[in-house]
C-alpha cells in the first residue's frame, strides 16, 4: 500500500433524497437546513460544524463532572487526500456523469395552447427538481463512498502498523491558559511512529488535559500534513476554558466512624494565573465533634517538576472528650510535595494544643494535655487493581503509609515513627454476581529518641478501632470494627473520680473510662456480596452481604511490650458478624447492617443490634 494521509472532508450539505415534491420556497429552505443520512456504525458522527467525525477511541466520548459528554479525538478527511483505497475527485465527476440527467424519469411536455410565461416557470420548476434530485442522488452516493473508505480505514488499522510521523502540534483556545502548561502533555504525540501509536497517545493526552479540571472540553484532532510530506499528520488540539472560574458547594455530610454531621461549604477558584492553579478555601462545622477552615492552593507543573505542589494552611477544632475526654486544636501547613497515581509524599507542619475542659480526664490523657509541635513526612505506597472500590468482585489493593515526625530541634517536637499495611483482595464465584471480598490490615507506632521505649506515644496519633464504616471501600489502615461504636474498643482508664461532699456524706463516682488507643493493630474481615432476587433491587444496585470481622489493640511503649506476645494478644481479638443490605445512592451509600457480637471485653463498647452507615458515593 501507498503512503498514509490525511485530509479533510467537509459534509455539511450532504442530505437525504427527497421523499416528497414542494414548491420552490420550500426547495430554497430545504436547501439551508442539512439532512443527514442513517445507518452510520457508532464510530461516526457530526461534529458542531457539519463535518463527519471518526472517533478512534476505545470510547467515544467521556464524560465531564457536570455529565455533559465530551470528544476524544477524531481524524477528517478530505477529498482526493484521502487514503490509497480512497476514490478521488475525478472518479467522482466520472460518476456524476453517468448518473440520468432525468433521474425521475419524467418527460417534459409542452402546452402547445398555454402561455409562454407560464411554461417558461413551469420548465423552470421542473429544471430545479431535476437539479435538486441530482445534487441529492450525488451526495448520497459521496456518503456511501466515504462510509466505505472509513470502513476501510478501520480494517487497515486493525490488520497492519500504518506509519505516520507528527509535523506540527497545533493549540488552539488557550486565552488564558499558558502554553507552558499544555506542551508537556503532549511530548507523547510527537514520538508516535504509527498510527495506532499516535491514536493511544492522543486518548492519553486527552485524559491529562481534562485531569487539569480547568478545560470545560478537549478535542484533539489528527489532520493530514503538509501535501510534500507524505505519511504525516498535524495534531489539532482544542481547548474551552471554562466559562466560570468560581465554583462552590455546600452540603450536609455524616462522618460515620465518628457518629456525627457536619455542614460543610467550599469555594474554588480556577487558573488565575493561567498557571493551572487552583484556588480553594473550605470550612466545615460539626454540631458535636469538629471544626474546621482552611485555605490552599494547587499547581500541576511547578518550576519543572512533573507532579502536582500543594500547599494548605489550616485550622482544626476535634472534640473527643465523649470517647477520650480531650479536645484537640491545630494550626497547621501541609505541603504536598510528590503526587502520582502509586506515589504521594507531603510535608506538615503544625501546632497542636489537646485541653480537657470538663477536667475529668484520666491520669495518662492528662500526662498528654499541653502543647506540642508537630513536623512530619508523610509517604504514602498505593496499587488498586480491583474492578470497582464501592462493590469489588475482582482483583486487589495495597497500601503503605510511612509517617516520620520529630523534624524540627524543637524540644516540644512529637518524635515517632509511624507504620501502616493494608491488604484487599475480591474474588468473583460466578452465581448471583457474588463475590468475596478478604481484607487485613496492621499498623504499629513507637517513639524514637533517647530511651524510646520508656516514653508513651503520641496520643492521637495512635490507633483506635470502632466505628460502621464500610471496611469493602475504606482502605486507609486498621480503623473499622463492625458493631462497636467509635473508639469502642482497646486499652482504656478510668476517667477522675467525682467525690461528693454534699448532705455531710462523702460518696464517689466515675463518669466513665477513656479510650487510650494502642501502639499496635490489627484487623481483619470477609465479606460476601451478592445480588437480591427481585429485579427492581437489582437493576438500582441494591445489595445484600454477609460479613465477619476481627480486630485488637496493644500498647508496647511505656516498657509494655515486655508482657506482650502474640498468643495472648489473638485470644484477645474481639469478633463480630453479620447481615446487612447496601443501598447506593448519588448522594449517599447507605448501609443497614445486623450485627451480632460474637466477643468482647469489659471496657468495649459493643452493641447486638441494627446499625445504620452513611458515606460518599464516590
């Protein structure tokens, strides 16, 4: 085969045949408004000026965070520059004329006894449906060439490599935004050496560019080279800014591992500097556990590097004096310094100051109240291979968080090492669309220094199980523990006695216990998934499970770990099981769950019951 090009063809005034006769007005405006032919395959379609668009993608459209769908990329045609099996000009004037001049077949008769105006109009009519019928009878027939040379087109794709080198990268509708930005997505179209090389290259940059959140569409459109380069394309890559650059939302959202809601608002502002930076501030207020405002900013490209940079200052308010009788205020900053699809490490920096306003804490919260300086690495190790992180049926996740604080020579600097794994794998039984989902997950903090293991941890960094939220979506350490409630279980003290002195009698009382939290966890948990008999449930994704989970915690700091070991800290594990229905929503995932305590100890609290869980739809 010849040398593969490109061109253009434009289809604008391609139209069906006529179907019904109409005077001459109706004619003229049926001139002006384009009728397109059917049967066209699914890769064909009219773009927004008239002209035959093939999509090339896997897909042919994506789809934008308001829905609306937007193209790939597409390759026009234009006549005689188009590929070696295509027809050229001259076959098609070779075409028009054998073609009857009459296609309708009618004989023009005269009025011998009429008037010669009106045969003149009437031979004028009849001359422009002649006309008319022999455009549309040419156009059809271009229609059915070209849907053929696309046919071909595909099936030279799928059979053979088709060289092509890139002469030029066009970008268009960039007023805002810089070149800078746009070119390094690109580099990929410039390497591609065969068509279906620069095909994937294009899906790929396409993907990128909209990643960018600052483009309402991207189009990327691959047109023939110059006509002395042979086997070369021009890339035409169309960008829309988006209209508006202020964007909010507000809503109401439940925080289940915490059993509380929270009003929650946001403001964004995108490419201010044409950078590709995005500007947010947020604040959220929880009726009973947290507050918090914060600013920030992202860029995707920084000073040559190749991952995004952020930065957020903000201010935390957490009440945990129900679980733990302390509160917690932090005023920090968080750099995000490496961001990729595996990888993701980020600095912060903030202070911290944990007060107990009811003064009933316990003797080892007490030792923690103050302030204290927080300066930590944080990196963290991500692969999710599953089919779907709502309801997986196949494949697995990993993830590893590394966390270093005590950078700072700062004598308050919280010094710890930090370690978390989490493991998932679903596994598909081919009935019922089930499918087993088994997860484990562990983590381990100790403080580092001079006489380590004598110090106690730093409290909200440790680990606290509890709490209904899904263990299936939530991958992010040892948290979740089916049927007790948040920081429901583990070690635990007794909070201050209350002594009273009223009515010349001296009684005492305890409000209770604190949850300490431990330097080690582990948990574990299975679950089976499976579609509900009745159609209507099944076709809204509503679900059924069965599930059974296990969990424990253990301190070693403080010289603790001299009395551990691993046969007394698994005859300790507490356990539960369960049924329960999932119903997803666009606003919500919700979850009905029975659960059934199957063990626990003394200072737990844990509940046989129905619990109810709220979270993101994702």
């Amino acid at each position: 085969m010849g040398p593969f090009k490109f061109g253009c063809l434009n289809l604008e005034n391609h139209r069906e045949p006529r179907k019904e006769q109409g005077n001459r007005e109706n004619i003229k405006a049926k001139r002006k408004r384009p009728r397109w032919g059917s049967g066209f395959f699914s890769s064909i379609a009219k773009d927004d000026k008239g002209r035959l668009t093939c999509f090339f993608s896997p897909t042919n459209c994506c789809r934008g965070n308001d829905g609306s769908s937007r193209s790939l990329f597409f390759i026009t045609h234009r006549c005689g520059e188009l590929f070696p099996m295509a027809t050229s000009v001259e076959e098609q004037e070779n075409y028009k004329e054998k073609l009857p001049r009459n296609p309708n077949g009618d004989e023009e008769e005269g009025d011998p006894n009429g008037d010669e105006e009106e045969d003149f109009e009437e031979d004028f009519e009849e001359e422009e449906e002649e006309e008319e019928d022999f455009e549309e009878d040419v156009s059809q027939a271009r229609l059915l060439s070209e849907r053929n040379k696309l046919n071909n087109l595909f099936r030279r794709l799928s059979t053979e490599l088709v060289t092509v080198r890139v002469h030029d990268v066009l970008i268009k509708g960039n007023t805002k935004t810089k070149e800078s930005l746009i070119e390094p997505e690109l580099e990929a179209l410039k390497k591609a050496t065969t068509m279906q090389e620069l095909l994937q290259a294009a899906s790929v940059a396409n993907a990128r560019l909209q990643r960018l959140q600052i483009f309402d569409s991207v189009n990327i459109t691959l047109d023939g080279g110059p006509p002395e380069l042979p086997g070369t394309a021009n890339v035409i890559v169309e960008v829309v800014e988006t209209k508006n650059p202020l964007t909010g939302d507000i809503g109401i959202f439940s925080k289940p591992e915490a059993r509380s809601w929270s009003l929650e608002g946001s403001l964004k502002l995108k490419n201010l500097l044409g950078y590709g930076d995005i500007w947010d501030g947020s604040g959220a207020y929880g009726w009973d556990q947290t507050s918090e405002i914060s600013t920030g900013v992202s860029l995707p490209r920084f000073k040559g590097l190749v991952t995004p940079v952020t930065a957020r200052i903000s201010l935390l308010s957490q009440d945990w004096l129900k679980f733990s009788s302390y509160k917690e205020h932090l005023l920090g900053l968080s750099v995000g310094l490496i961001s990729t699809r595996n990888h993701d490490l980020s600095y912060n920096l903030t202070w911290r100051n944990l007060t107990d306003p009811s003064q009933m804490s316990s003797r080892s919260i007490r030792r923690q109240l103050g302030h204290s300086l927080l300066s930590s690495l944080k990196y963290s190790f991500k692969v999710d291979k599953r089919d779907s992180p709502l309801r997986p049926k196949r494949g697995y996740a990993f993830l590893s968080t590394t966390q270093i604080g005590g950078l700072t020579p700062d004598n308050r600097s919280l010094r710890f090492l930090r370690q978390e794994f989490d493991l998932r794998y679903a596994l598909p039984l081919g009935f019922y669309n089930a499918a087993v989902n088994f997860g484990i997950s562990a983590g381990v903090i100790v403080p580092w220094g001079s006489g380590f293991m004598n110090m106690p941890s730093s409290l909200p960094e440790r680990f606290f199980l509890g709490g209904h939220s899904s263990p299936v979506c939530n991958l992010s350490g040892p948290t979740t523990l089916f049927g007790f409630k948040s920081r429901g279980t583990g070690p635990a003290e007794a909070r201050r006695v209350i002594i009273d002195k009223s009515n010349n009698e001296n009684t005492s009382s305890s409000s209770g216990t604190d949850a300490l939290g431990g330097d080690l966890a582990v948990t574990a948990f299975a679950d089976l998934s499976f579609d509900l008999p009745l159609r209507i449930l099944r076709e809204a994704g509503i679900h059924g499970h069965l599930f059974a989970c296990a969990g424990n915690l253990a301190k070693l700091t403080e010289n603790e770990y001299r009395n551990f070991t691993f046969q007394k800290f698994g005859e300790s594990f507490r356990r539960s099981a369960g049924v329960g229905i999932i119903v997803p929503t666009r606003l919500f995932r919700m979850e009905v769950n029975y659960c059934y305590i199957l063990k626990q100890f003394e200072h737990d609290h844990g509940k046989t019951g129905v619990q109810f869980s709220f979270s993101s739809p994702l």
